[in-house]
C-alpha cells in the first residue's frame, strides 16, 4: 500500500509511526521542508560536539538571538537565532487575519513548529472525550504508543490524578529556586489549596533531561538537540529507508474519485510547475489551518464559513514576596517551564485551564508588559526579577472567544484566500473567575497575580487551534472517527482540524496520539 503523508509536523510524524514497522506499507512524505541554513548547522555542530565552557564566543552569539518582539502578545521565537519555521514559502499568502491576529499559522518547515514549542507533553483528560466519536479507553494505547517515541520528563504528583504518565518517565535537571519554593509551599498548603480546586504540579516535557547541562539555552535551541521535534522522528525513518521525503513541495488539493485512488495537487516550488500524486491512502497533517485550506481547496461545494475551536492564550505576572536573588547572576539553568497550576471548575477535569510557569530567562522577560521590561534593563531589576514568574495560560475552547474561517475565492493554482477572525470582541467571562482564584491561593504559594498586566493573545496566535472539520460519528459536519469527509474513503485529514474540542491542557501529544490512532485505524479497514 502506498500512503502519503501531507506535512512533516508532530502529526505527521505519529502517522509514521503507526506505519513504519510494516514493511507492505510504502511511505512518501509531501513537505515544503523548510531547515536551518548549513552556517548555522556548522556552528550548532561544533557546539554539541564541547561542553559549554569550550564553546567559541561567535557560535553562542549566533545561536542564541532572544525571540523578536512584534505586535503578538508573545515575542516571535526564534531556532537557533533563524525564523525559518515562520517563513512564507506560499504556505501562509492568502491567510487574513486582524492586526493582533497570527499571521503566520502555518509552518513550512521540515517538522513544523515542533521546532520552537514549549515541550509541554501531557494527554487531555478522560472527560474530554465524553462529547468525542470515540472514547479514552479507544485513545489510551495510542498515547502509550507515541511515548514509546517521545522522551518525557516528568515526576509523579497530583497531576497524575487527572493525567496519568502513560510512560515510564526520566527525572526532571534540577528545578529553579523559585520552582521549588512554590512546589514546597504547595505541599505545606496542599489540602487548602486543592480545596480551592486547583493542583499544582512539576512540568512534563519532551526533552531527554538526563543529559541535560543546563546552559540555559532552552528556549533559543539547544545545541545537543535534547528537545522532541517532530524532524527527529522523520530523519530518522528518512535515514532508515522507510520514508521517501520530497521536500520543496506546497500541496493544493486532494482529492478521490469513485473506483479510483486519491490524488494530490501540489506545486514544485523550485520549478513552479504543478505536480500530481496517486496514493492508496492520503493523510493530511499540514496544520490546523493548513490542512483547512486544502480541504477547502478540495471539496466540490466547500463551506463558505467554518468555527476554528481556539484554546485562548493569556500572559499574567505573578509577584512574589521572597525573593530568590537576582537570576541573571545564578548558574544557568534549563529554562523550559517548570511547573504548572491546573484550575477546575466542574468535578472531573474537563472544563479547566492550566497555567504554565516560567523562571527566569531573556526570552520570558521580554514577553513581560512594558513597566515590568523598564525596570529589568535599567540596572536596578535584581529586585524585580528575584520575584517575578510569567504565567502563560490558557482556557479551553468552549469558554474562548468564538473564531471563524471564511472563504472568500480559491484562485487557480494557489491555496484559498481566507479570512480569520473573532465573531465576537466580549472578553472571556472565565477570564474574571481564573483570576479570582489565582488571588485566592495566591498567598499560600506566594505567588500573587498581577491582573493590571494581564494581556490577552490575538486570534489563532495560542497555535493550539483546531476543530474546522471536528470528528463526528456520522462523518456529517466534519470528518468521521476516521478524519475522513463525507464521500471519501481514503483521505484523512489528521491533524488538530479534526479535534472536536481544545482543552486547555497541552495538545501536541494527543494531536499526535489522535493521529495514530486514526491511521492504524485506516489500516484495518
């Protein structure tokens, strides 16, 4: 069987996955493959090959440019000082979205934007999928399946309660002095706090921390490639032989034909010629918004309107009472989050939102509002920077400002021309209540927040988006258990598009789990 995989993201690479230990099943990657340039790749090599205090002075300042502030809420990230995971290769032209909109969705580059993200790995909670086509017991292996993968550092608290490990897990480097001060706080006032409806707990990522030297490079790329990126797992079944990538390719249109196999539609980026594929099965994993578009390209009567489920992004400070001393003067340390709080507002996880914390580090003071970023470059911040932790959180999809996906023209031989956008400009209602509750255990941790400097994230710009074409069990509406759209059989859409809803918890890992789950599922049948 011949399968194409349209993307090379996380999504991408669970579909390989679940196909590559069969040896009858061909595997042909369709990606616009976007990498580093090989100056930076030298430096990069050099780099992984000493310790850091060998490192040349040149090859550090060339890799470690800080994210670049733009109009998001967020400054732009950056991978080993490039933005190549955010350039324009045709992926992106043609998406409209509002000033303080994401106006750059969609990744072109060989693992997508598993190349700048947080590591946070964690499954959606069993009640989740109480509204789902298909339930945790259906899911679950395919977590189990994607961990055997993924390297995870975690450690076993009261997250597990809600979110099992799924995965036997390596210890987390050494924590912050603040991480751990909150962590201890919380045990000391753990039975108040929980009464409060909220847990707190040590961060889950994909990174393989044992070999971790901590150099405090995390979030600018880390010269031994500790992090997960999707890229780890296509290289090497590209290096294996299982995988016949074909880069430099910006895919336009699927489609399948009664009695006949499915087909993609794409352009040749260095010739600018149009392409054609034949596949067995066809499995589009080119984004939230990318596989949208394809498929709006694709059906023979498409939406003129979809809703986009967003899990909405919000930045609050918090302010501590103790200090831990000025971090700038501190060893370095790993600067991935280190600790998160989950808030409940129903009695099983289900409508929540999680908040990721942060320590110190140039890349989370330059997200900080103004006031805060005025005082840390005058000279004067050890004051400041000693107690203050960056709260990036988020609310589920249901409780987020509703978004929409309009269609206004599909020019010959290019994407669709789309438009992003709020229906509504109201603020959250669950916004007022978070807050609240920060405040209320906030003394118990010592860790108040800031509300004055609460900021909000433009439309799409969380990049934990989805659900255009959600599963339904008919199909109707959307896709089907499956990811397939009504009156097709062997192309599945299988990327975040299909989520039913966005939790506030991470989503990669079940984007990802979801992914294989749905290809093995095609497999049989």
């Amino acid at each position: 069987m011949r399968n194409i995989i349209i993307g090379s993201g996380p999504a991408a690479a669970a579909a390989v996955l679940a196909l590559e230990s069969d040896g009858s099943e061909q595997i042909t990657v369709l990606d616009i493959g976007a990498k580093l340039d090989a100056r930076t790749q030298e430096a990069i090599g050099r780099m992984s090959a000493s310790a850091p205090g060998d490192w040349l002075d040149a090859d550090l300042a060339m890799i470690q440019k800080q994210p670049v502030k733009g109009g998001t809420m967020l400054p732009e990230k950056r991978s080993f000082g490039s933005r190549y995971m955010f350039d324009n290769r045709g992926q992106q032209r043609g998406i409209l979205t509002s000033a303080d909109g994401n106006d750059a969705a969609v990744s072109g580059a060989l693992g997508g934007f598993s190349n700048v993200w947080g590591a946070q790995i964690m499954p959606f909670s069993a009640s989740t999928f109480r509204n789902w086509p298909f339930s945790w017991q259906d899911i679950e292996p395919h977590y189990q399946a994607v961990l055997r993968e993924v390297p995870l550092a975690a450690q076993l608290d009261d997250y597990a309660e809600r979110f099992p490990l799924l995965a036997e897990a390596a210890p987390l480097p050494p924590l912050a002095r603040r991480t751990s001060a909150v962590l201890d706080r919380y045990s000391r006032h753990r039975d108040a706090i929980r009464r409060s409806g909220v847990i707190v707990g040590a961060a889950r990522l994909a990174f393989e921390s044992k070999p971790c030297v901590r150099c405090g490079l995390c979030m600018t790329g880390c010269p031994y490639d500790l992090i997960y990126s999707a890229r780890h797992t296509i290289n090497k079944f590209i290096a294996k032989g299982r995988i016949d990538y074909l880069g430099d390719v910006l895919v336009l249109g699927v489609d399948e034909r009664p009695g006949q196999r499915p087909t993609v539609r794409g352009v040749d980026l260095t010739t600018d010629r149009m392409i054609n594929f034949e596949a067995d099965r066809v499995f589009v994993a080119a984004g939230g918004l990318g596989s949208t578009r394809i498929l709006l390209n694709s059906l023979p009567n498409p939406p003129q309107r979809l809703e986009l489920a967003e899990s909405m992004q919000f930045l609050v400070p918090f302010l501590s009472r103790g200090s831990v001393g000025d971090p700038r003067g501190q060893d370095p340390e790993f600067t991935l989050n280190q600790f998160n709080m989950l808030l409940e507002f129903d009695d099983d996880a289900y409508t929540t939102s999680q908040i990721h914390c942060y320590p110190h580090n140039p890349a989370i003071v330059g997200a900080l509002p103004s006031v805060l970023r005025r005082r840390a470059m005058n000279g004067v911040s050890g004051a400041v920077l000693g107690r203050v932790t960056a709260g990036l959180g988020y609310l589920p999809s249901w409780e987020s400002p509703r978004l929409t996906v309009d269609l206004l023209w599909c020019p010959e031989g290019r994407l669709p021309v789309i438009e992003v956008k709020r229906a509504s400009e109201e603020a959250p209602r669950m916004l007022k209540s978070v807050i609240k509750r920060l405040m209320t255990i906030g003394p118990k941790l010592d860790l108040t927040p800031v509300p004055q400097l609460l900021r909000s994230a433009g439309p799409a710009k969380s990049y934990h988006f989805g659900g255009t074409f959600p599963h339904t069990r008919s199909g109707q509406q959307g896709t089907d258990p499956l990811g397939r759209p009504a009156g097709w059989s062997n192309i599945h859409l299988i990327d975040a598009s299909v989520l039913p809803t966005v939790p506030s918890t991470t989503f990669t890992l079940s984007v990802m789990a979801n992914a294989h789950r749905i290809v093995s599922g095609s497999r049989r049948g």
